[in-house]
C-alpha cells in the first residue's frame, strides 16, 4: 500500500515538472495555484459533504488573486 501511494504521488510530480519546462512560468503558477481549488472540489464531490464558508471564502479569494495581473507597462519609443 506503501508503495502505490508513493508511486501515485510521485508520477504526477514528474509530469508537472516535465511539462514546466515546456510552459511559460505565468501559466505554471495560475495553473499550481488553482491545484487547491480542484482538490478541494474534487474532495467534497467524492466524500458528498457540502463545503462550509471557509471553504468557499478560500476558493473566492484564490481565484480573485489569480484573475489580478501585473500590466507590463508599454515603453515609448524614444
């Protein structure tokens, strides 16, 4: 049992760091950060026990954090 869990950990690790090199780091991280969201939905679906206030608050403000972007700002021609 052992085994099987350190195998399905660790197999999606080495896909997730294969592909980051073939990926903008932008992307990696939006894609990292919404990790936890996905997680979380997936555990309430598959235990069918509703998510708290807590829960929904924590998934609010990781996809607002997600959706605010630096703007590069666009230089003049000199």
């Amino acid at each position: 049992m052992l085994g099987i869990s350190i195998i399905a950990a660790t197999i999606p690790q080495f896909m997730f760091l294969a592909g980051v090199k073939r990926t903008a780091p932008e992307q990696v991280a939006i894609i990292g950060a919404s990790e936890l969201i996905i997680a979380m939905l997936t555990g309430t679906w598959f235990m069918q026990q509703p998510l708290g206030q807590p829960e929904i608050t924590a998934m609010l403000l990781i996809c607002i954090a997600l959706m605010i972007r630096t703007r590069k700002e666009v230089q003049a021609p000199a």
